[in-house]
C-alpha cells in the first residue's frame, strides 16, 4: 500500500514523500510550485515523515520483507547546498 505525506519545512518549502520518492518543493509562488530537490528511496514507501528542529525523520516500509523496514533521520533541505543529507539510518532486523 503506497501512503503519501507532506510536511511544510518553512514557509517557502514543502516536503512531499510517496512512492519510494522524496521531493522538496518550493511553494514561494503559491500558483507554481516547482521540485528544487528529488531522491529515490529504492525499494522502500515512507509510512511517517516528521520534522523536529532542524531534522527530518521518515519511517520507511521494505516492499520485500516488512520487517525490515527503515527509520532515516535526515537533516533539514540545504537550499544552498541542495542536500537532504542523511545522517541516521536504522534497518529494522
């Protein structure tokens, strides 16, 4: 089952994940969004994604073996970077 989740960043920013996919989202002209980052998560659907201070957590489902789900810890997007560098990744056994 395919979930699909969005959580705004700031103001001007949006995360949306689904479908084995992250994208960021800059909304700062409300009429046209555009994708300013896009990561593939395998084969992996985001179940949770939260954001507390300047990190993002997002639980992921293991398409083959359930069990082994993910829990990745990222930090905030780095719009002059443009990272959402992973720094916490927990594989369930």
């Amino acid at each position: 089952m395919q979930y699909f989740f969005h959580i705004f960043l700031d103001q001007n920013s949006l995360l949306f994940s689904g479908a084995a996919k992250i994208n960021v989202i800059d909304i700062t002209k409300v009429d046209t969004p555009r994708i300013i980052y896009h990561t593939v998560l395998g084969d992996f659907d985001p179940t949770d994604v939260e954001v507390c201070g300047d990190h993002v957590f997002v639980s992921l489902d293991n398409n083959q073996e359930r069990e082994k789900g993910r829990l990745v810890v990222f930090k905030k997007y780095d719009s002059m970077a443009n990272t959402l560098e992973s720094i916490l990744n927990i594989t369930g056994m």
